[in-house]
C-alpha cells in the first residue's frame, strides 16, 4: 500500500475526513481547470458544474474523464439519441446513467437497476441532484 493510500485510510474517518474533502477538492480543481467541491455525505460527492459524481471512495477522474471512459469502451454498437428509453441493469453509482440522460435529453427516459444498496443509493442520489427524469430501482 503506498503513502498515499495509508494517509487517505487514517484520514477517511469522521471527524478528519474534511481534510480529505479539501484536498480533493484541491486536486479535482487542479485537474478539471473549473470548480468543483468534494465532500463526503454517506458516500463521496464531486460537484462539478457540469454534473455530479457520487462514490463510495474518492476517484481521481473528472466528470469528463469519466464519461469519455465510458463512451470509448461502451458505446460500439449504438449510442442513445434524443428520444430513446434506456434500461441501465446493473447501473452501479450510476456514472452510465448520467451518460444515458444526457444522451437522451427531455424527450427521452433512463430506468436505472441496481442491487447493490450502497451503489443504489449513491445512484438515487446522482439522480436527485442532477437528473430529473431518471427512475431508480
């Protein structure tokens, strides 16, 4: 385990874990050249002005990082457009979704499944805060 991966798991706690917070926040300002805060309210929240990543532990990935990785390698066969119904299974933090939605835009629907309660939960509350037209399972 390297240096940083100890000091992160000494600091990871309450009562120190907003240390963590402001060199996160630090770090994605740095990396993604516009604001963003990072906080941690039962799961880690990046908040971008573009968009909001929810994590079960920090990620050192940007908004747009994260979604050209999932563009790249997911999107061979077909890319949602405006107006489609997307059914995301097995959705995770919901890092997809968040593509889906945008893809299909107002006109369009993104039903999110997930069985993991903690991935769940960081997806329902992507969905809350940026999302207005996803569904949740």
């Amino acid at each position: 385990m390297g240096w940083k991966s100890q000091i992160y798991n000494k600091l990871n706690r309450p009562g120190t874990r907003f240390l963590v917070a402001i060199a996160a926040s630090g770090y994605a300002c740095l990396r993604s050249r516009s604001f963003c805060r990072v906080y941690y309210d039962g799961a880690w929240i990046h908040k971008y002005p573009q968009g909001i990543l929810v994590e079960p532990e920090i990620r050192v990935y940007t908004l747009s990082d994260t979604l050209r990785l999932i563009v790249q390698p997911c999107m061979l066969q077909y890319t949602p457009k405006i107006g489609d119904i997307v059914v995301d299974v097995g959705a995770g933090t919901g890092e997809i979704t968040l593509f889906f939605s945008r893809s299909v835009g107002d006109a369009g629907r993104v039903i999110s499944i997930e069985a993991i309660l903690a991935c769940s939960t960081a997806s329902r509350r992507r969905a809350y805060e940026t999302i207005s037209r996803m569904s949740c399972c």
